[in-house]
C-alpha cells in the first residue's frame, strides 16, 4: 500500500513553484494532491530533502530495471521515489539520501530504539523523516544544526528550498572556503569520524548535542568501575581534514552548580586515536585550568616511538596521536579558561 510520510509539501512547492498558482486558483487543492494525481506517474521527485533519486536507485540496485526509461517504457515504475511510496517505504529501505545514515541516525539516538522494537516505527528513517529532523536531529556524522547556527548566510538557502540542507552546502561550497567551519561527531559507540574541508573544523569521537545556544553538550556517558564519563569505552578514531583541525577531548560549559563545567573524554577504558594531525595547523583541545589549578597531562612516545600517547598523570591513555612520536606539542597562547589547546 503506498505510503506518502515522505512527503514535504513546503519543499515539494519549492522545486515545483508552478504547481502553486493551480493551487491558488482552486484547481487543485494541495501539492500533495498535485503529485498524488499528475506529478508520481509524470516521473517528479523533490518530495523531501531526505530522498535523492540518484542516491536511492545507486544503492538499491534492484530497483533500476524496475523504473521506466526510454529504453524500458513499460517498466512498473515512473521512478526511484515512485517506487519508494509504492513498496519501498514499507520494505524499510533506508538507503535514500546523502545526508542520512541508518546506522548512524540509531547509534545517536538510542531513545528511538523501543520505538522500532515495539512497531511504532519501522526503522530510525521512519522516525526521523516524521519527528527526527524537525526536532534538530542530523542523519550523518556532519553535525547539521551546528553548520546552520554557525553559518547564517547559508539558512535563508535551506529555507527555501534552493538547497536541501546545509550538508548539501557544505559537501558541495563550503568545504572549499576557507572562512567556513564544521562539527563532525560519532556517537557512544565505535566510530571512525572524518573531517573535511579546508577551514575550521572539530572533530568529536563521542556523542554530541547541543544544549541551548551555546553550549556543545556531549552525551556518549559511559562509566568505569568509579564513576560515569565521557566517551568510557569508546575507541573512536579522528581523522583530520586538510583544514584547521580541532581535536576535541574535551569541552566545558556553564554548569549549574559550579559556574564552569569542564567534561573529559575518554577516562578510564577507551581513547581517541587521532589520524592525520599536523602541527603548526592542527589542534587538540583538552579541559583544564592555568596558573594555580590544572588538570596535568602527560606526553609520552610509544608504539616503538611511532606514535605520541596524551595521558593524565595517573597514566590513563587518553588519546593516541599515530605517526607523531617525534612531535613536540605546546600549550597553545589562545587557551582560556577551561580549556587547554595543544598544537
């Protein structure tokens, strides 16, 4: 039976803007309507910002033979996003658009879980084309939310529809300017997260959200057999982009109880293998205090000098830097408050 939950009517009016004066005039009454009775069958396909036709018939094959070209007239199908409303959104296919990830989208937002247990929805993209997106939340590791609030210019684009989404932007523009910055996270398992771009951008191996409108509120708690902290357990690998990378082991925010809040990943078991780090360009944020209070970290080579281990003085490995045995990392001048910047 088809299913239209994929439907976007303010996005579907943008890629079409001729459907709106039919609508205007009472001819028909909505752009759902529109697609519904003439647009489906006539081979349209911006429905949503999280369908690509392309993506969605390159990563399911099958498919292809099924959708009607001049070379197979009689296929079944007028397109990809014909044969996702018909079967394909029932067949849980979640293989749709760049700028989701299945896997991903439930490793990062492991309240939807019970949900898809229980049947309320059939998978994480079921919830996220529903509630997810609207609620903020991001399908890949390219923090989304973030991307916008730091770069205003790019939202009017995004709203309008003359862009998907600021992924779309950025993998495409952004990445290239160097003025422009992004967040890339894991979440609170395993991950292998990759920077890309050429200016500013943070890399976190753990989950992160973002709390209000300042604070990066990491969210991967694990614990030891002392107490809960960030990133326990995880052995997430960073990988710089050929821009100004931030690795980040930590972040502080305001804190309710003592004014400033400082979070350290990975103590206890787990740590962050940092690849592709370059000094004199690159970063590695830590929390901590100058001057008379300090959280101590401990420099030291290992893998037969190959590679550069960050510890606390209690010796707990927090972070391996591969290939940088030989480097000589500083405190860099634009530390603050709370925050230790390595480079």
């Amino acid at each position: 039976m088809a299913n239209y939950a994929i439907f976007d009517e303010p996005y579907y009016l943008a890629q079409y803007p001729w459907v709106k004066p039919a609508i205007d005039a009472g001819i028909i009454k909505s752009g759902r309507e529109h697609f519904e009775k003439f647009g489906q069958a006539g081979g349209l396909t911006q429905v949503s910002r999280y369908f690509d036709e392309q993506t969605y018939l390159s990563q399911n094959p099958d498919i292809a033979p099924l959708v009607r070209t001049p070379n197979n007239p009689n296929a079944p199908f007028a397109s990809g996003i014909d044969h996702f409303i018909q079967l394909g959104y029932e067949e849980g296919r979640t293989r749709v658009s760049p700028d989701y990830d299945e896997a991903f989208y439930i490793a990062n937002n492991q309240d939807v879980v019970p949900f898809i247990q229980n049947g309320t929805f059939k998978n994480g993209y079921n919830h996220f084309i529903q509630f997810g997106a609207k609620e903020g939340r991001f399908g890949t590791s390219f923090f989304e939310s973030e991307y916008l609030r730091e770069n205003r210019d790019i939202v009017p684009l995004v709203n309008s529809g003359a862009l998907k989404t600021g992924r779309e932007h950025y993998f495409n523009f952004g990445q290239f300017e160097p003025s422009r910055s992004a967040t890339f996270v894991g979440t609170s398992g395993n991950d292998v997260v990759t920077g890309v771009g050429v200016g500013n951008v943070r890399v976190f191996g753990v989950e992160v959200g973002r709390a209000g409108s300042i604070t990066l509120w990491p969210e991967s708690y694990g614990s030891n057999e002392f107490d809960t902290f960030i990133g326990s357990n995880e052995f997430d690998t960073l990988i710089g982009s050929s821009g100004r990378d931030t690795f980040m082991l930590a972040t502080i925010f305001t804190g309710r109880r003592h004014g400033i809040d400082i979070e350290l990943f990975y103590i206890g078991p787990g740590f962050a293998t940092i690849q592709n780090f370059t000094k004199g360009q690159d970063r590695i944020q830590l929390g901590g205090y100058t001057g008379y209070f300090s959280y101590p970290y401990i420099l030291i080579a290992t893998n037969n000098n190959r590679d550069l281990a960050i510890q606390t003085n209690g010796g707990d490995t927090i972070a391996v830097i591969e290939g940088g045995g030989n480097l000589k990392l500083n405190l860099l001048p634009e530390s603050s408050f709370g925050t230790l910047l390595l480079g």
